[in-house]
C-alpha cells in the first residue's frame, strides 16, 4: 500500500493547483487584505480530517497514536522562521510543489535550499544550532490523554460552526467572477470551472483524513507530511540506503496532481526569473528547511496534521507560524507603503 501515498499527493497538489489554493498565501492575506477565507479555509483542513481520524481512532481501525514530547522554545523559534520563509518564497513548501509541477524554477530553487538547509539542520553543520534549542524547556502533548470526554465531542461541534461560517461566507461574500471558457465537456468541468477556494479545502480535509488509514495500511501511522519525505529523497540522491516510503511517494504526487492539472489547463510554463526573485526563493526556502527542522514540522505536518490529532504543539506550531507570516509580510509589504505616505 505504500505506493497509495503517490494517489493521495496527487489529488493534494491537483485540488491545490486547480482551486490556485496556496495555504501560505491564505494566511498571508488575512492580514494583509483583511479576508479571512485563508484562515476558513485552513479550518475546512483541519476538522474534516479530524472528524474522520477520531471517527477511525473510535471503531479501532486505527491504533491510539503517539503523542511524543516536544520543544517549546524550539516550537516557537523554528514556526515563527518557517512562518517567515513562506513569505519570501511567496507560499509554504506544499505550494512550492505546486510550483515545481507547473514549471517554475522559483519552485525548484526553494525546494532545493529547503531540503539543504533541513538536511543540514538535522545531521550538518547547522546541528549545533538546532539540536541545543530542541533540548530546552521540553513539554509533554498530553492534551488528548487527559481529555475527561471523547475528542469527538469538541471536533463535531468546532467543524459545524467552521461549515456554517464557510457556506453564509460562500453565499454572501464570495465573489463568482465568469470568465469565457475555453474547453468544454469533462475538460471543462475538471480543468476549468472554477472551483473556491473553501471548497477545495474542504476537499483536502476530506481526503487527509483517510490519508491515515492508507498511511496505517503501508505500515506506518501518519497524515501528510512534506519535511521528513523531501530530506528522505534527498539522502536517496545522494546515496544514504533509504527505502522509499508512503511520504516519498505523497510528495512526488503532488508535483504529478499539479503537472496534470496545469497541462490540462494549458498552463504549464517553463518559467525562469529575476535575479531578486530567486534569491528571495533561495532564503525562503533556507528559512522554512531551519524552522521545520527546529520545529520538527512544516505548516502541513504541525499546522494541518497535528492540529487534526488535537496535539498541543500542532496548534502551537500553527499559531506561530502564523505570527512569523504576518510578522514578515508587515516589513515585506505594509512597512513600504508606510514611508512612502510618511
């Protein structure tokens, strides 16, 4: 069942790029332009997988999962400069995949300093740096453990009231803009009638969610994850005797979902860059492969996955990832403009 991961990345990257989701971005603009359907949509994420993950736990198909101790201070520290990499690579590595498949080379550039830098941080030169803050201040995620009710009883009302939000949002905010089309038949309603945003989300809940049991199936316990299956490829390049794993083939998928979908879509492009823009990749992704490795986690594994389990440190991990997002968009975008008027 291990090749099942290749299935779940794709249609992951294939909903990301057909909805031109980036989960990062989503963030971003909650601040920026004050529209809250990046932070809905991350909800729409997060409950409906899990919903399904609990409602799995509850029938015993699925083993109790393990919680294990975390870092505070490396939680903090690693989010909030991840939180920052995903602006200067204008998205988080789930986008940067995206990237890569639909023919942009600021995507292979972040991908490529992403997988160094969390190499470098786990076992080279930048361990001395992490493996001290990892040591420090170490909590126990026991939240799950010591609930005195089912989970299920605090999920299904929190993803009730994110659904009510979300369908009053669609009705009554969002913007359905008709553009003349350029397909028609089963191309047309795969490729290009639009899809929102919140409406892809909820699809990727749906699917992460049985992404555990496919995952349990190829002999491990887990959902999405992006950090520990890139540095695995990585070492497979270079010679490290790695067996190719459920997380290996799910984010070789997502590269496939968005080749497919740009094809389909006619918009796959090799596409170069400037100078500034690669450089502003380069340090994205170097920021994000220091952040994940200190934070154990990227914005899929803690934000959207731990977050699922009701773990401590996902919802953490997401709250400053956020905060280093906003932290870094304010000096990247708001600050300039504030000179300028001043």
């Amino acid at each position: 069942m291990v090749f099942t991961g290749l299935i779940f990345g794709f249609l992951f990257g294939f909903l990301l790029k057909r909805s031109h989701y980036c989960i990062a971005g989503g963030l971003r603009d909650v601040y920026l332009q004050k529209n809250i359907t990046g932070l809905l949509a991350v909800f729409l994420i997060i409950f409906p997988q899990s919903l399904i993950l609990f409602i799995l736990l509850q029938m015993g198909v699925l083993p109790k999962p393990e919680y294990p101790d975390y870092s505070l201070i490396a939680m903090i520290v690693g989010s909030i400069i991840f939180g920052a990499g995903t602006v200067f690579a204008s998205g988080c590595m789930s986008g940067t995949l995206v990237k890569v498949g639909d023919g942009r080379f600021t995507g292979l550039i972040t991908l490529l300093s992403f997988a160094l830098f969390v190499v470098s941080s786990n076992n080279g030169l930048l361990a001395n740096l992490t493996s001290p803050l990892q040591n420090v201040s170490i909590k126990s995620d026991s939240f799950v453990a010591n609930l005195s009710f089912q989970p299920l009883l605090l999920i299904v009302p929190i993803l009730v009231i994110v659904l009510g939000i979300s369908v009053y949002y669609l009705k009554h905010k969002y913007q359905n803009v008709r553009l003349p089309s350029q397909f028609d038949g089963i191309r047309y309603w795969l490729f290009e009638k639009e899809m929102p945003t919140l409406i892809a989300a909820f699809l990727i809940g749906i699917t992460a969610g049985f992404a555990f049991l496919f995952n349990f199936w190829s002999h491990s316990f887990g959902g999405f994850a992006i950090t520990g299956p890139v540095s695995s490829w990585l070492s497979l390049i270079i010679g490290g005797g790695v067996q190719i794993s459920w997380g290996m083939y799910f984010v070789t998928g997502i590269i496939l979902g968005s080749l497919i979908c740009s094809l389909g879509k006619n918009e796959f492009r090799f596409q170069g860059s400037d100078g500034k823009t690669l450089l502003k990749a380069f340090v994205g992704g170097a920021l994000m492969g220091l952040g994940a490795s200190l934070a154990k986690g990227c914005l899929v594994s803690n934000g959207l996955v731990y977050t699922a389990m009701l773990s401590v440190q996902g919802w953490i991990g997401l709250m400053f990832i956020i905060l280093g997002n906003w932290i870094t968009a304010f000096f990247m975008y708001k600050l300039p403009l504030l000179r300028i008027k001043s």
